[in-house]
C-alpha cells in the first residue's frame, strides 16, 4: 500500500516570513511527485511536477525540492502573502502506473 | 492552462435516489478522466479511471454498480451515484489529463449530502 505523509497537517504563518513543509512518499519504484495548490471552492492548481532525484523547480516565491533516494520533496514559500493561503497536496506516482496517490495536504494560513 | 469543470458543485438529496455529477474538459480533449471522493480529513481517493469509448476502471472496495461512471465523449465524464445512503456523503472531484505531459487538470468538486 503506498503511503504519502504530509507534515504539518496545519501552518499559521506571518505574513512577509518565510515557510516549509514536507511530503514523503516510498522510495522504491517511483516515477514523480507533484505539487498541487487548492484554495478553497476552487480546482486544486498544479505547481510542480517533478521526476529526477536532485530536481529543484521554481515558480515566483515557491520552490520545491526531490529526493527520490530518501522519498522526500520540500515545498518552500518565501515571503508569504495573504493570496498564499491554501491547502497544498502532494502526490506520488509508481513507474508504470499513471495513478496519483495524495497526501492529506498542509493547510497554509498566512496572518495578515 | 486548460479548464475543467464540474458541475454540480453542491447537492443535496434524500436517501434513495440518484444523483449524476458532470466533468467537462472545456478547451482540450480528454481522453482519460479520474474521480476521486475526499471524506472529511482524509487525503483525495483515486475512485476510477474513466477512458472514452471504454468502460471504467474501478479502484479496489469501490462498487461499480453503485458509482457509475460514462465517458462518451472526449470533454464529457459522468459519474452517476445510484441509490444514494447517508454513507455516500463525501467530497467527489474529477481530473482530466490535458494535452502535456504528466499533467492533470481539476475540477472544483462536488459536495454531495444524502439525507
């Protein structure tokens, strides 16, 4: 059974300062990781996917980071604003198997 | 990006009765949509696959017959959820695969509540 873990569960952060979080996934087998943003009543919006171990993307103030060896990526937000406030969800897929399985998300609060 | 949406977004219906969500790919094809169902603080379940022309392929424990699912058309998956309990209350949402590589397009989900 494939386990995605996501931590924390919940973040309250000021606004202007800078923040992390985790996702990790099984190690054997994997294919990609990808980064999802999902504001409330709206479409879960993808940031990153990402496939090679060492992989750094970059869109604006968010970042994230690969280790397929570990099974671990590391989303970053630099600077957050209000507009950042959202759930993030990562997902993992296995070589030869196009199916998704998500973490519970990292529910994002930035206090004005 | 490409669009997809899902109507509708909230719904609710007496125990019993059948309830069709909509997902529609609205500026690309979609050859492949997944539906997914999210209970409350639990991460999005892959539910099925849906291939256009083709039958659903379901995930292991969901019930087929009860979920029915229709891809007739390459913007249009239907997910039918017949004979509605109060167990099926959930958080269901669709994604399609747009026209990149790896990438996968949401709808904005629908909110179902069985009385």
């Amino acid at each position: 059974i494939l386990n995605v873990e996501q931590s924390p569960q919940s973040l309250h952060v000021q606004e202007g300062d800078s923040t992390n979080f985790t996702c990790s996934f099984p190690s054997s087998n994997f294919y990609a990781l990808h980064w999802y943003r999902w504001e409330t009543a709206k479409s879960p919006e993808a940031l990153f996917v990402m496939t090679l171990n060492g992989d750094e993307k970059k869109k604006g103030r968010i970042s994230a980071t690969l280790n397929t060896k570990e099974g671990y990526s590391y989303l970053y937000i630099k600077g957050s604003q209000p507009e950042d406030s959202a759930t993030y969800l990562c997902a993992f897929t296995n070589f030869g198997n196009e199916k998704l399985t998500f973490g519970t998300g990292t529910r994002l609060t930035i206090i004005p | 990006g490409a669009v997809v949406s899902q109507h509708p977004s909230r719904v609710i219906c007496k125990s019993g009765t059948s309830v069709k969500i909509e997902c529609r790919s609205l500026d690309f094809q979609a050859t492949t949509m997944f539906w997914y169902r999210q209970f409350p603080k639990q991460s999005l379940m892959l539910m099925a696959t849906s291939n256009e022309g083709s039958k659903a392929t379901y995930e292991q424990g969901v019930e087929k017959d009860k979920f029915l699912i229709n891809h007739a058309s390459l913007t249009l998956s239907t997910l039918t959820v017949t004979s509605a309990h109060p167990e099926d209350s959930s958080f269901y949402i669709c994604s399609a695969r747009g026209p990149g590589v790896g990438e996968l397009f949401f709808g904005e989900g629908s909110r179902l509540t069985v009385l």
